[in-house]
C-alpha cells in the first residue's frame, strides 16, 4: 500500500488548539460500518450506545509533565527535552533538538531554585539521546513541580502562560489515569468527566489496561510503502481481571468496546487463548493498517487523526478505508474539531 492513498487536506483551523470548556461538550460523530450511516451527537449519547455492549476497555496510563525546558550549563544557550522513556534509574532517552552536536559529558540546567534539576548527556541510541539526571531528590516528585506537558507540536503555544500551563496539565489527562509513564494522552478518554465516567460504569462493565503512548504511536511514517514502516515498542500491562473479563466477553459472544487506538492496539496484540491466567506485560510495536483483521475489539471510541498516521491507518483498518474517507470529509465538512483537544468518533 502507498502511503499517499492515506493523505487529505485539513483546514488549519480545524485543528483543536484548546479543549472544549467541558470534557463532555465535544462532539460525537458515529460512524456504522454495516449500513455506512453517520450520525452526529453531543459527546454524552456515548451512553444509549453501550446497551448491547457489556465491556468497554480503557487506558489508564498518565501523561508525565516530561517536557523540560532549560540551557546548556556552559553558555546559558536554551535548551529543551521532551522524556520519552526511563532506561535505568534516573536515565531517560529524549527527544532534544539538534542532537548529532551534543557532546558527551554536555551538562544542562533545568528546574528553579527550590527544585532543581541537572542532565548529563551520555550519547545517542536509536535515535534519542541519553541523559543522565542529577537532583535532591525524587525524579518524578520534581518534574511535577517543573515539567510540563509535552503537547503535540499541531497544539501551538507561543509563549509561556500560567494560566494555559495549569490547564494543560489538567485537561491533557484523562480523569481516569493512574498509571504514570506516558508522553502523549490517550486522547479517546479525555472526553470523559467523572461524572460521565460514573454512567458508563454504572451500564458497562468497565476495565482497565495500561500502554504508555511514546514515540511509537504518533511518530511520523517516513516509508512511501506502509508495510516497511516499523513501529517504536511501547510499554504495556494488562491486569489479570482486565485480561479475565475480555475472555469472558469474547467466550460468551459480547461485544468489546476499545477507548482509543492505544487499548485497541494492545488488545490486538495479544493472543488471548495462548495467555496464562495471569497479568500480561511487555512491549509491543504492533502496527495496524488495511488488510488486518480484528478478533478482539468490536467498537472503537477515538479521535480525528493526522492524515498519513498510524492512527489514521488503525482506524482505516477497523473502519474501511472507503468509509472513513468518507467519515474524515464530512467531519471537515461539519467543522468537526481534530487531533487531541479535538472531537470524537465512535465506529461501530
């Protein structure tokens, strides 16, 4: 496959810069794949489509606060890291920019005077540098008092705002997350308050796994042929009672409903039979494009992706091409908002 065929245009200023004053006033488009029709909804009618679906699956890993600005020690010039994944203690592969001119044993500074932060660079691997961090005390503890949110880079921010920063943190979570280690939210579950959260519970069974979202999911593919595209692995663990009631379903002939690309994926992932009766964990890079079929998930509750994405191609996949070509142009269509802080699509 070509991946051209997966391309299309998108008013700029439909890209969602900020979210909606409430997590529940997106809108839901829902999108049937047997009869082709496409409804349109308030995010909240979410609720009357969870009567013949007794499961609904969830990722509840939380995004750290891993994007750090600060300067170079030596000459003060400004520097910013984005952590992608913890290597040893105190030990993170980051994005930075010009990376290839860092030298070993570079330091840098972030953090303030109450809570500072020191980074020794210590080489590249697989294209992210290594860095070493120094503080007081504990890692996590201090980028949640200096870090901040490591927004996609469609999500502009001109200049730094209190204000935007507090919200940012908050509303680039979703209300459910617990499972600290990602660098982008699962942006299907931001849609839910905990109020809405409470209905759904109270009319679906509802579980959780955990897939820290890195670079591996919102990665740009760089082959002109799908198929060559490989996946960065990411972390996954899903509970023995997540894991348990998924057989159950599966075994009785209920439907799955998957929140996002992210549960979807790690779903698909697994050989459900072949597994112990036991909590599954590891790394995935399952890539999912046209072609693939589906044994787990039934219905998919995400956002409007990036054209050329490996989201976009999970979702041509589930949904067929032909009909979200369709569904993506008359969201454009109908201003629907895109991309994280944007609107929702439930495929059925």
């Amino acid at each position: 496959m070509n991946l051209s065929d997966f391309n299309f245009d998108l008013p700029e200023e439909l890209i969602a810069q900020t979210p909606v004053p409430n997590r529940e006033e997106s809108r839901l488009m829902v999108v049937d794949r047997e009869s082709g029709l496409i409804e349109h909804h308030r995010f909240p009618a979410f609720l009357q489509y969870l009567e013949d679906c007794p499961l609904v699956v969830m990722n509840d890993t939380r995004v750290l606060p891993a994007r750090l600005i600060g300067k170079y020690t030596d000459t003060g010039k400004a520097v910013e890291l984005v952590l992608v994944q913890e290597t040893n203690q105190a030990t993170w592969q980051a994005l930075v920019k010009g990376l290839a001119k860092i030298k070993q044993g570079q330091e840098f500074e972030f953090g303030t005077p109450e809570y500072p932060l020191k980074a020794i660079f210590h080489g590249i691997h697989e294209g992210l540098g290594i860095f070493r961090f120094e503080t007081s005390g504990d890692l996590l503890t201090v980028l949640e008092k200096v870090g901040l949110p490591p927004l996609p880079p469609y999500i502009k921010r001109k200049e730094r705002n209190p204000e935007q920063d507090r919200l940012d943190r908050e509303r680039y979570q979703t209300v459910f997350a617990t499972a600290p280690g990602a660098i982008a939210a699962p942006t299907a579950g931001l849609h839910f308050s905990t109020e809405l959260l409470e209905k759904v519970r109270s009319r679906s069974k509802t579980v959780s796994l955990t897939l820290h979202v890195g670079v591996g999911t919102f990665q740009p593919i760089r082959t002109e042929v799908v198929e060559d595209h490989e996946m960065h692995k990411e972390y996954y663990r899903v509970p023995v009672d997540t894991l348990n009631a998924v057989r159950e379903a599966k075994e009785s002939g209920s439907k799955v409903l998957g929140v996002g690309t992210t549960t979807t994926r790690v779903l698909e992932s697994l050989d459900m039979e072949g597994l112990p009766n036991r909590t599954a964990s590891g790394w995935t890079n399952r890539f999912i494009y046209p072609g693939q079929s589906f044994k787990v998930v039934d219905r998919l509750l995400t956002n409007f992706h990036l054209p050329r994405s490996t989201l976009y191609l999970l979702v041509c996949a589930f949904g067929g091409k032909e009909l979200m070509d369709r569904a993506y142009q008359e969201a454009i269509d109908q201003r629907y908002r895109f991309f994280s802080y944007g609107d929702a699509m439930l495929i059925m």
